[in-house]
C-alpha cells in the first residue's frame, strides 16, 4: 500500500467554460503503487521481463499480488537494496550490472528488460535511466533495456501501466508523412479481447492495425503523423502524450465497456478510416446484440441501486457511465485518482449533473461521505472494503476489475455481472 503525506486540503472547483464542478482533494491516499502493473503487464508481453529494483515489501507486494507464478519461470524478479546500498556503502550501479548480467545469461529467452524503479531507488537516487543506457549498449541487439517508474511516490496502481508504455514510445519505428494511415489500440487487454477487436476491425475493412503493447515487446508497432489511436485504458496520460509527440492523433470515444461505450470506440475508428454505416451496423450488430442480452441478466439488479467509487484504478469514471446510461444504476460520487478531462470527456458528459465527480484523495473526507451518502455498493481499494462492510455497506475489490477482461461486447454481461454479486450477495445474507 502507498501511502502519501497529507497535502490538507481540498477545494471545489468550476472552469470558466462552465464545466462541471469537481471535488479536488490532496491527503492522504489508500491505493497499491505502480508496481501492480506488472502484474498484467508480464502476461502481456511475453518476451520481457521485469526488474524491480526494490525493496522486500516491493518483492512482497510483488509476490502476493502475482501469486499465481509458482510453476512458471518467472517474468519478474526483485534485486533487493539492503541496508548498504541503502546506506551508500556500495555503489548500487556495480551491483545492479552484476544481477542484470547473470540474469540475462540464464534467461535468453528475455527480449526486452525493464528496470522498474521503487520508492527505495527513488529515495537513493539511484539513477536507472543511466543503468538502462549503459547496460543496453552493452546487450543491444539481442536485449532491448529500458527503465520506468512504479515507486509509490511518483505512481499510483494503474500509471504503472502509464510509465512502462510511455518508456516503450520512444523506441517505435518512425513512419513518414507520405506512409498510409494506421491504428493503434492503446493499453494493455488480454489477448482475448485484443483479438475480439482486431477481429471487429478487419470486419470493418479497417487495415493496419496494432496494439500498444505488443505481444511481444520487440514487435513495437510504428508511429507517425498518419497513426491515429484509440485510447482502451483511461490510465495512460503520458503515454497519450508521447505519442503525440511523434504525431499520432487520438480518436475521441468513449471507453468500450458495454453495448454503448464499445460502439462508440469502435465508431470512432470507423469514423476516421472512412467505414460505410451500413457495413459498420451490420459488423457490429451480432456483438451489440449479445452485449445487450447478457447486460439484462444483472439488469433488475442494478437498476435504481446507488454508487460510490472512491479513487483507485481511474476506471471509475468510463465504468460509472456504463453502469448509469447502460444498466440504470444512479452514480453518488465517481472519485478517480486524477481526471483527464479530455480523454474522458465522452463518459463525462453523460454522467447526471447530481453525480459528485472527485479528484485525488483524503481518504478520511471520503470515507465520511461515503458513510453519510450510504450507496447500495461502494467500489474501493481491498484496505478500505473490510472495515466498510463491517459497518454493514456493501463493497466491490476495485483491483478486480482490473486483473479481469471486462472491455468490448462479449466481456460487457461479465462486467455488469460484477457489481451485480455483491448486490446478490448481500440480499442472500439479509434474509
Ligand atoms: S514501490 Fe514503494 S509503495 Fe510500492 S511496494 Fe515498493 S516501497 Fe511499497
């Protein structure tokens, strides 16, 4: 768990255009680090590995949330600081060259290196950008090596996501102004839903199209002024921006999640490569039609059942819109860790007026509001379920609908289902 220093804090504010008002808040936060991005990071891209540089709480935080590695060769691993790196005794950059090198002679099969800093590392300064320049000169070609941020004191949970694509940015290949026009699908899905998509887009007649990340992490797709990309994770600021530094230009959507909100994406696109609308709605009818079918399963459960989400994944927003517009439910408080207006600006905009929208956190603010707006469900991070059940309001893990598929049309009944098994649950409990 990170846990910041209170800023005290928070303020209301209102924009000269007449945006809606958000909740700023700064204090302290209940969120995992960016670290937990390795989690789903590692399973995407197949050829790399990750190198915490870090502590035993890193390691440990690691090992829990990851669990599952026991039988397979690990993709990550954490070169542990003891007390006299930490202390200064030893030069760090030594030591690091010496765990990289015997990692990579047992390890052929690693591709792409990531040196991922922690709070440790940050705390000592211990420079990796250098490490990864002085260490790819000495492993390019064969292994690519590259560093990022997951530290508790610069990430929170999903920008860890953020921090590693945007590391990857610099080294896609440059395409020219007269090469022909491309999409790129930006952010991390499972493989199932990514091929979903490719599958949609090749039905629309939509050629050249990549993801970021790539399966595996050499087969980096290319970038120029005729790339146009589609965010599918709302986490993943600076990695917009480094891309439209090498002149890639973002196509407004909503986020895919439900019937609505994969329609718009999908639209988008569509939109911009010049798709007949005929042949747009028949391609995406099948899908739209069975999203819709599978929503109504959880429908009368959700209907008219209030929501709280405090600050933790930055899907708070793209989900709160599916769950009002699609699924009836009424939106108390949508908190997210930061709010990138722009990319949310479609989900934004068909939230009701009566939703508190915030923005950063002071937990305790929050949770005092929570206690007195009394939702049907609050979604939160695992440290603040427990105690929020106890006092008899009922909760859903926020981390689970990051580790679960739950973007596109065949993952929209799931998605409902998820908030819909905790409602179930609490009325089984109740008779
Ligand atoms: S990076 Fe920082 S917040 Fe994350 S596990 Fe390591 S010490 Fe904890």
């Amino acid at each position: 768990m990170n846990h910041v220093a209170a800023l005290p804090g928070c303020s209301s504010e209102q924009s000269a255009q007449g945006q809606r008002p958000v909740l700023r808040e700064r204090g302290q936060r209940e969120v995992f680090c960016g670290l937990t991005g390795i989690v789903w990071l590692h399973r995407k891209m197949q050829d790399a590995f990750f190198l915490v540089v870090g502590s035993r709480t890193c390691a440990h935080l690691l090992q829990s949330a990851a669990g599952v590695m026991i039988f397979a060769e690990p993709r990550f691993a954490t070169a542990i600081m003891e007390e006299r790196d930490l202390a200064g005794m030893v030069d760090a950059q030594d030591e690091l060259d010496r765990v990289v090198s015997r990692l990579l002679a047992r390890r052929p099969d690693i591709k792409t290196l990531f040196l991922v800093g922690s709070c440790p590392s940050e705390v000592i300064k211990l420079d990796l950008a250098k490490a990864a320049e002085r260490l790819g000169t000495r492993y390019m070609p064969d292994v690519r090596i590259l560093n990022y941020s997951g530290s508790g004191i610069e990430t929170t949970f999903t920008q860890g996501e953020d921090t590693c694509l945007t590391a990857l940015v610099p080294e896609m290949p440059q395409l020219g102004e007269d090469a022909p026009r491309n999409l790129l699908i930006v952010g991390s899905l499972p493989d199932i839903v990514e091929d979903q998509f490719l599958r949609l887009f090749d039905q629309l007649g939509i050629e050249n199209v990549a993801s970021l990340p790539a399966r595996n992490a050499r087969d980096l797709p290319s970038v120029g002024p005729n790339t146009r990309y589609l965010l599918a994770q709302p986490f993943l600021a600076e990695t917009a921006m480094a891309l439209e530094d090498r002149g890639a230009v973002r196509l407004e959507a909503m986020f895919p999640f439900g019937a609505d909100g994969t329609t718009d994406w999908l639209k988008a696109a569509a939109r911009e490569f010049g798709v007949d609308e005929q042949l747009f709605n028949r391609v995406i009818a099948p899908g739209r039609e069975r999203a819709k079918r599978a929503m109504d399963h959880a429908r009368s459960e959700l209907e008219g059942k209030r929501i709280s989400f405090l600050p933790d994944s930055q899907l708070e927003v793209p989900l709160a819109r599916f769950l009002s517009t699609e699924m009836g439910m009424v939106p108390v408080e949508v908190g997210t860790p930061y709010l990138h207006r722009a990319h949310l600006a479609g989900d934004l905009a068909l939230i009701s007026d009566k939703a508190r929208i915030s923005e950063g956190q002071h937990v305790d603010r929050q949770l005092d509001r929570v206690r007195e707006d009394r939702p049907d469900l609050t979604v939160c991070g695992l440290g603040l379920a427990n105690p929020l059940e106890a006092e008899g309001l009922t909760t859903k893990w926020a981390i689970e609908l990051v580790f679960s598929p739950i973007h596109g049309f065949d993952q929209a009944g799931d998605l409902a289902e998820l908030f819909a098994r905790p409602l179930r649950r609490r009325d089984r409990l109740e008779v």
